[in-house]
C-alpha cells in the first residue's frame, strides 16, 4: 500500500465549507494557473515563478556561464513512483535475486550484461550501446540515510537535497539559481535559465525567496507557444463573468510572457535530426528539448518528468512496457545530440525517489524499498559503473537494501565538475559536505583554461590582445572541419557570430571589429562537432 500521508485540512479546503470553500477554489485557481506557466505578480510587474528578471541575473550560474563561456547543460529526468532498480540494472549472478523473486526476476539469459556480476533489463538495449560507447554511467545503490518510503515526502527530499531529512521550501537548484552576485546582475537575460516541462516538480526549481524556473504543463501547451507567440486564446471564453476573468488573466499570461521572443526563435531555429518514436509523452518531451537546445535557447537546465513507476502489480509486464520506452526515447535524444556535437555539451541524469523492496509481492509486484541506480549520459560522462551494487543478504533494518552512494554526492560532483561551482559554494548549496564522486571525465574539466582541445583544433588565439578598435583571430585545423565562431559578453550574452563554415586544415585568421562596444572583457568560443575551446580577450579603447 502506498505509503501517503494525508494533509491537515485548512478552511477552504473541503467541500464542506460551502462559501470559503467557494472563494478559496477561485482563488487557488487562478494561482495554480499562473505558476503552471511560471508567472506570478511581483507588486505592479509579472515576474517568472514569483520574482522579476534581475533574480536570473544574480544568480551563480549565470555567473559560471558567463566566466566560462559555456554552454553546458543538465538535462533531469525524474522517474516518478519509485523506479525498480533490481530489476534496472540486474545482479544476475546472484542465486538470491533468483529466490526472492520466483516471478518476476529476469532471467539470465535475457540480461543485457555490463560486466560479469551485473547486466541491463534487456529492454534497454539503447543503454547498452550507449554504455558500450562510453556514453553513459551506471551509479549504483544510490539512496541516503533513513529514507522515508512516502512518495511525497521522499520526492521532495530528492529534490530539496536538504540535510539530515530536512526538507525545507526550497529545491537545490533553486538554491544555486538564487545566490546573488550583484556585478553580474543583467536587466534583460535573452533566455530561461531553466524550464520544466510536463508535471513535476515545482519545488526543484524554488529558491530561498522565488521560483526560479519556467513551467510548460504539457507539450501541446510549448508547440502551441512556441509557433504563435501566445499561450492561449484570448477569445474564446464562455460569455460571462467567468469568461471576462479568463480572458483577462490569458491576457496577461500572454502579454507578460518574458520570453516569448527566445522561445519562439529557438523553437523556429531548432531541429530534430533523428527521427524520435513518438512525438507524444517523454520521447516527445525529449524532442523538443533538443530542438530548443539545438536551436540555442540558452536555458542551462532542463526538468522532465517519466510517470508510472509505482509497479505494486503486474510489475514484469509494466516494468519492460516503461524500460521500452525509457530506452527508445533517450537513445533517440542522444543521437540525435550527438549527430552535430551537442552530446559533449550536455548532460542527462535520471533520478527516482527511491527503490523498490528485494522481495515480490503477492500482486506480482514490489512495494516502495530503498536504494536504486541513477543513470548519466553525455560525451562528458566518466562512463563504466560507479559505487557498489547492495548486497541481497546484508540488509538494512525492514529488510531494504543498503544504499552505497548518497545522492548528493552525485549533485555536488556534477554542480562542481560540469557547472564549475566551487567546493564552498557547492557546501553551501547542498547545506553539508558530500564526498565527491567521479562522473565527470576528467578531460571535461570545467573552466576556460582548463577545458581541453579536441586534437583537431591545435591553436586559438587573438592579436594584439587588449586591441582597440579590432583583433585577428587565428585557428589552426589539423584537418578538414566544420567551425562556428562566436562572440559573447562577460554576461554570457551573444554578441556576434563571426564564422560558420568548413575550412581546411592548417592556420585561419577572422578579423573581429570592435565598433559598438564598450571596454572589457569578452570571449571567443571556436565550436566544431569534436568539442570547443573559448578564448578570453579584453577590449581597451
């Protein structure tokens, strides 16, 4: 049985408090109407989730992206229910897995193996290649200390990643949104810095005094704004009071939008290059999230979400029907980042807010357990397996497994080696320390000076530097390769993009003019389908 906690009612709450009742649905309507498009009013502005632009910013990742010059991206997928992770990533040698599970086990002839202990559900045979191609990390027995089996209160811990089962108000990374740095705050940002799609998780997003992040609750709500420029028609409405209100709040929606320009530009610029299995649910979610990505929206961190893993019965049945769809649509997303480069720059993880038990139940299922895989793909992952699969023998007390890996050990390595952040600032926005943990390749290590060059890019440089009025850009090509060049402002903003085009190997010099801008720093990012390098220059009049 589900393990739910009933809320205390308030006044308003039930039925039966007639009137109240009445005007606290209005009221809540109206309100959940707003935040499920990420607007709410901020005294006489509309602000994204309850607070105005400058919010964004302020922000520490702004910050980064704007030192670094990067265009990194996380892309979360949350399997909401508690995700099976014994019969995910299968301990298939082991007699115990077979005795504890009569029915529903995986037999071993099906396991997709990664090594000689452990081996896939044989429905994700996109994640064995993708494994096998160095693009994927399996981190296993993840979970944290004293887990709570209720989905709700474990779901918000996961996304909280408060400390000692502290849940709080506010999600990890709206708290790494919302740490101000005042020099770096920016009046217009071109873009969202991050944007859930589909139901979820409102609180991942919530920072100490604001959301910090857009909301789209269903896909056909995006196309639909993303083609026209609105969220909704204002017109039709029934002819009444209600239909005045809701025209005049769909006005607002669509004239406050804040992005509307970006969306719309990313979404007519973007691209699929891989055709998807379906344009519907998460592989449809997906799609759109590499368009937008492709089409360079700017927005550095992406929520979706994956229901129905809260198998209690006729789990082997359901569990391959949502491991078949799993797989289909994220070997279909990294292919088709990977068709143009784009997989180096982004990085998937999959969370759950926990496991299931080790034994099946009398449903042909399993009820809420403990700790589970988590999975990360990217050209930029670590790749190969990481922690240590739980033993089926020595178990915790209620007989659930022990987790290996805490969660946020996985957060912090991946706010510190992909995003940049400090060991402090990471501390700080994890509220504790977190032993590091390796998903990160090293040759993808965070920061301008440190970022490694793909071996057919062996120079970039700028002369003279500082310069005036302009500066020569010098390449040097090993070999025959598409390049994208562009400019951007110590804000991370685009300034200008100077060169898209296959040259030849050897040196190449693109003159950059300087009329229009004001003095200090800039970065120059050479882009081609094996990787990048930015170069810092500085304009001194």
């Amino acid at each position: 049985m589900c393990n739910h906690q009933k809320p205390t009612l308030r006044d308003g709450d039930s039925l039966e408090h007639g009137e109240v009742h009445d005007k606290a649905h209005a009221s809540w309507s109206r309100r959940q109407f707003l935040q499920g498009l990420g607007l709410a009013t901020a005294g006489s502005a509309i602000g994204l989730g309850g607070s105005t632009l400058r919010a964004y910013g302020a922000s520490p990742l702004l910050q980064k992206l704007s030192q670094s010059g990067t265009d990194r991206i996380l892309v979360l997928l949350q399997l909401s229910g508690g995700n099976d992770g014994l019969n995910t990533v299968i301990p298939y040698t082991d007699s115990e897995y077979y005795r504890i599970r009569p029915t529903i086990a995986i037999p071993e002839s099906s396991v997709l193996r990664l090594n000689n202990d452990v081996g896939l559900h044989p429905s994700l045979t996109a994640f064995e290649r993708l494994y096998k191609d160095g693009l994927m990390q399996v981190a296993q027995g993840v979970g944290y200390e004293d887990p709570t089996l209720s989905h709700f209160s474990s779901t918000d811990f996961w996304l909280s990643a408060g400390a000692e089962q502290e849940v709080g108000s506010t999600g990890w990374v709206g708290r790494y949104l919302t740490e101000a740095f005042p020099q770096f705050v920016s009046e217009n940002p071109p873009g969202p810095l991050a944007l859930q799609l589909g139901n979820g998780a409102p609180l991942l997003f919530q920072g100490p005094t604001s959301g910090m992040g857009i909301a789209f609750p269903n896909l056909a709500l995006l196309n639909q704004f993303a083609q026209n420029g609105t969220l909704f028609d204002e017109a039709f409405a029934p002819p009444n009071a209600f239909g005045s209100e809701l025209s005049f709040v769909r006005s607002v929606a669509n004239d406050s939008f804040q992005f509307a320009d970006a969306i719309q530009t990313a979404s007519d610029k973007g691209s699929n290059l891989v055709e998807y299995p379906s344009r519907t649910g998460l592989s449809g979610n997906l799609a759109i999230t590499a368009k937008l990505i492709r089409g360079r929206l700017g927005t550095n961190i992406y929520h979706l979400n994956m229901g129905g893993f809260d198998t209690h019965s006729n789990q082997l049945v359901r569990h391959a029907s949502l491991m078949q769809q799993l797989s289909d649509a994220l070997g279909a997303f990294m292919d088709d980042l990977k068709s143009d480069g784009w997989d180096k720059e982004v990085l998937v993880m999959t969370f759950s807010e926990f496991g299931r038990r080790i034994y099946q139940n009398g449903s042909g299922g399993t009820d809420h357990g403990t700790s589970a895989p988590m999975f990360m793909f990217g050209g930029g992952v670590a790749g190969g397996l990481l922690g240590a699969q739980p033993s089926l023998i020595d178990l915790a007390p209620g007989g659930n497994m022990k987790y290996d890996l805490d969660f946020r050990s996985v957060y912090g390595s991946i706010l510190k080696d992909w995003f940049d952040l400090s060991e402090a600032d990471v501390t700080s926005v994890m509220n504790g320390a977190f032993n590091p943990v390796s998903v990160i390749d090293s040759a993808y290590s965070t920061g301008i000076e440190a970022r490694v060059m793909p071996e057919t890019i062996s120079f970039v440089r700028n002369y003279p530097n500082p310069f005036q009025e302009s500066t020569t850009i010098e390449i040097g090509l090993k070999s025959t390769l598409h390049v994208q060049i562009d400019v951007f402002d110590a804000s991370g903003k685009a300034i200008s993009s100077i060169l898209s085009q296959t040259l030849t190997a050897g040196a190449h010099q693109i003159q950059f003019e300087s009329s229009g801008l004001t003095n200090g720093i800039y970065f120059v990012r050479v882009l081609s389908n094996n990787g990048q390098k930015t170069l810092k220059m500085s304009l001194l009049r």
